[in-house]
C-alpha cells in the first residue's frame, strides 16, 4: 500500500514548515540564488555495512562548520554517529562526509546542524548487510530532463517503504539551453531550467544542479534513501567519449576543461565519493559494481552517416566496416586498467559465494537492430532528418550492424570481453541500465552461451522511441523489434516511469513501474511489469 498523493505532501509541509514552504513558490534556479541556511534538503550515498556519506548544502558569505548528527530514532534522543564538516564557498557551499562505526544493515536519521542551532530537514538512510542476506531490493533511475515535465516517478518511489537503495544510472540532469529539447513547444510551463544557456563552464554546471536539486521529489528521494550514482553523458553534454562529445564544439573551449567542470559539479553536488568506478557488497547476496562508461576509456563512438559518406556503394561500405573496424578488438568502452578491476571484482565475488554480480552501470548491453518495419511507420510528409535516419538505420541493418552505436552495440569487442570474463568467473550477472529511455529485458550471450540478464528501465521523463514514431502503437513496435533483435524479451516503448529490482538468494524479480503521466504532478501508476530470472539460469524466465 503506497502513500497517496495528499499523504506526501503532508510529510513536505512536516519537513519544509512555513520558510521552507515559501522558498518552494519561487523557481529553483531563484530559490537557489536567493537562499541563505540549507538551500537543498539532505542526501546520503556511498553506503558500506558499517558507514555511509551525508551530504547538504549551506549558502553564507563565509565557510561554515556544521555539525552532522545520525541517530537510530528520528527525535535524536542517542546520537549514534557523525562529526563537524565545513560546507565551503570554493566547493559551492557544499558539505560532505562519511561516518564510520555504523550497525550493519540499520536504517538511521540523520540531520545537519549549523553553528546558530538551525537543523536541516531530517533524512533516512541505512548501511549494507553483513553476512548472510536474504533479500534487498533497489530502486533504478535514469534520465531526468527536468522541463519536460514533473519527475513523478521520484515522487511515486519516495512514498514507498520497501527500497533499500537507490541507483541513478546516469543522465540525472541535462546540459541543453532552455528551448532545446525539450523545446519551448514541449516544454511544460513553470519547470524552469538556470542558466538559460547551454551549460558549458564551471558556474554553469553548479547552476544547472541548483535547479533540478530544488525540485521537492528529487529532494524527498534523496532525504528518504541512500543513492549510488554514476552519470552518463548529458551530465557532460551529449555522446560524451573520452576525447569530446557529440555537442561540444570549438567555441564552447577545450574539452578536457569542459569535462574536468562537469566531473568536479557532479562530484559537489551529488553524494558520491571521489572515484571514477568502486563496488559494494550486500552482504552474501549480491556484489554490485558501478563501472563508468563515458569519458576514462570510451573511444569515439562510430557515425554511420560518416562510413557510408563518399563516393562508392553505402551498402558495400557498410559491409567492409561490419567486417572490419567494427569489430577492432582494440575499441575500448572501460579502459583496460577498469576492465580489470571490473573482471577481477566478478572472479573474487563468485569465489566468495555472492550469489549475484550486478554491474549497474549507464548505456544498453543487449543488442537492438533497425525492424524492416520501420520504413512503413512514418508518413509521406516525414521530415528529411527521420527519413535519412530510418533509411540509414534499414542499411545498417542489412549489414548485420546494430542500431544504437553509442551503446555496447558499438564496442562488440568491449562487450564480448566483459560477457566473457563474467562466464569465466561462473557469475549470475545482473546488468542494470539506463540511457535509452525506453524500457527493455535482454537475454545476454556470449559465443552461443548465456550470460546473463539485462534490465534497463524507461526515464524519468526523457521522451523515448514514441516520441519518434508516432504512426504505430507500443505493441507493434515491440513486436518487430524483438523479431528483429533476438536477444530482447520484453520492451515498453511508451511510458515513464523507474523500476525495483527484488533480490532475493534464488531470483531476481524486476518490477518496471509506469507513471500516468509526466505533465501532471501526480504519483500514480499507469501499469507495472513484472520478470523473474533464476540464479543459475542467467535468462529470463518466459512463459
């Protein structure tokens, strides 16, 4: 039984009272600016059986030293853990810091003091399991474009009781300038981005988080649950690899200034630790590993417009790449240093007796080709862009190349290795993705063998395939493309939502739950679906 809407927002105006109720009439962005005291609620990360990270923000005009509190009971009677931080200017007033000696497996409160007695509003957290475990689940989510609409699915999953953890896998906010996708069409009035601009430089980053942390259901998802994040591309700007991106360009600067602003934004704003890639242990039941697959080792994703450019048969070009530089097993998505430490993390979790290996990480494993359908599902007066796009997509696929390129689609070699390692180590792998929008359940295999399982849920509010072809329904689109892509078992191609992954010691269930409606600002459910896979089995179960 879920809380109803008038319910959480019941538990706000607890939390907020009258200040914090005023503060919440203005846009983010001039919340923000116009702040003095704790600006952006709480959040909590990192967690380990015995410790985890508090983070909150503090605008003053100078450094100031607060104190966090953790207690097992919301009125703080025993303080059961904390310590002083420094929220500092020079970090964008942010406050940071990991406390030790912890319960395993506990849920505390926690809350932040400042040098005058103002408290922030009290979060919830918990650490890992110890020892034998039989059951956690978590929460996953990805792309959150916040003008598009109202982040319902946070609101939906802050009400529950039944999360142990949250996943972010990437695309938490988005760099585009207002009138941009979304654009001023799309976009839904009164969800206000700041800067206006692109964002490109340092105090660009740091505004752009002001925004979206000021939204009240990403603040309450943050104050109820422990979150591990990784960010994708848009936390940069559009198909980030390691040398640039897709929408960085000359006149926006040097690329690795660009990426070393947004990394050290992300790293102030969210409640993450200072490494690129780390693990986390739920006791005996699961090892899940947080790889990062945009800027440490990704080459350049390949263009197909690029390869069928010149003189000379598209069709006979797409064949020689397919043959050959697709498959250059030199292409890297992690990096040869992060492959190892990803491939030795499943040998030494599998010789442990960690009964599943869950590597949530950010763009779509499974693969995905062009339906041959796809040419009757526009209409004559399409624009020219969709029409080269599907025409580009039904040569590639006559090629035998996949459709995304900026997923592992585009880096078979990279993925081959990492399926490889994980039969190797006789792992029960676990993949949980983000990315594409839509949501997806793959079978995974590597040279005819299974491999394990996909689950890669649908945004938050980010459009997805039926925003593109809006001449046939869900049904249909999903039907050519599993005809299409033998490894997918199920997809949602129209709604929005976020999905819980139930672990338990002999299967995983996945739950992706769909959101009415993103223009609303309402939590309820339009429809939930359900897959189950046995450990051992590494497929999904169909009936």
């Amino acid at each position: 039984m879920h809380a109803t809407w008038g319910e959480i927002d019941r538990r706000l105006l607890i939390q907020l009272g009258t200040a914090g109720l005023a503060a919440l009439a203005l846009p983010g962005a001039a919340r923000a600016a116009m702040a003095q005291g704790f600006t952006h609620g709480v959040a909590s990360g990192e967690p380990g059986a015995h410790s985890v990270l508090l983070w909150t923000r503090y605008a003053a005009a100078n450094d100031t030293r607060l104190t966090a509190e953790l207690s097992e009971s919301a009125d703080f009677a025993r303080i059961a853990g904390g310590g002083s931080v420094t929220a500092m200017g020079e970090r964008d007033h942010v406050a940071k810091i990991t406390v030790d000696g912890l319960e395993a497996g506990r849920w505390y409160y926690y809350r932040f003091v400042a040098p005058d007695g103002t408290k922030s509003i009290t979060g919830r957290t918990r650490t890992l399991p110890a020892g034998p475990t039989s059951a956690f689940t978590l929460a996953l989510f990805s792309c959150s474009n916040l003008p598009f609409g109202w982040f319902n699915a946070y609101a939906h999953a802050a009400a529950r009781q039944d999360i142990d953890l949250v996943v972010h896998a990437g695309d938490y906010l988005y760099e585009y300038p207002v009138g941009n996708y979304p654009s001023a069409e799309q976009a839904l009035p009164g969800r206000d981005i700041q800067p206006t601009h692109e964002m490109v430089s340092l105090a660009d980053y740091r505004l752009r988080y002001a925004s979206y942390r000021a939204d009240p259901d990403l603040q309450r998802l943050h104050a109820h649950f422990p979150m591990i994040a990784q960010w994708d591309d848009h936390e940069f700007t559009n198909d980030a690899w390691k040398g640039g991106a897709q929408n960085h360009n000359a006149g926006e600067g040097d690329w690795t200034v660009r990426m070393a602003a947004a990394e050290r934004a992300y790293r102030e704003w969210m409640p993450v630790a200072d490494t690129r890639w780390r693990d986390y242990q739920v006791g005996d039941l699961a090892t899940i590993f947080l790889p990062e697959t945009r800027v440490t080792g990704r080459d350049r994703q390949f263009e197909i417009g690029e390869i069928i450019a010149g003189a000379g048969d598209p069709a006979a070009r797409l064949k020689a790449f397919a043959e050959t530089d697709y498959r250059d097993p030199a292409r890297q998505m992690l990096g040869a240093e992060q492959e190892k430490w990803l491939f030795d993390g499943f040998a030494r979790s599998s010789r442990a007796g960690t009964r599943w290996q869950v590597c949530a990480q950010q763009v779509v494993m499974g693969s995905v080709f062009t339906p041959p359908e796809t040419r009757d599902w526009f209409a004559g007066d399409q624009p020219d862009y969709a029409r080269r796009r599907v025409e580009t997509g039904q040569l590639a696929a006559k090629a035998g190349l996949p459709l995304n390129l900026d997923a592992w689609d585009g880096y078979p070699a990279a993925r081959s290795r990492l399926l490889a390692a994980a039969q190797r180590a006789d792992a029960d792998l676990v993949t949980l993705t983000g990315d594409t929008h839509n949501a997806w359940a793959f079978d995974l295999e590597e040279d005819g063998r299974a491999a394990g399982i996909e689950i890669a849920g649908h945004s938050v509010t980010s459009p997805g395939l039926e925003s593109h072809i809006r001449g046939v329904g869900n049904a249909v689109r999903v039907a050519a493309l599993r005809r299409s892509s033998p490894q997918l078992k199920w997809a949602n191609t129209e709604d929005r939502g976020y999905v819980t992954v139930r672990l338990t010691r002999e299967r995983v269930t996945a739950n992706w739950h769909s959101v009415e409606t993103i223009r609303a600002h309402s939590p309820l459910l339009k429809a939930t679906h359900s897959m189950t896979a046995m450990r051992g089995k590494r497929r999904f179960d169909i009936a």
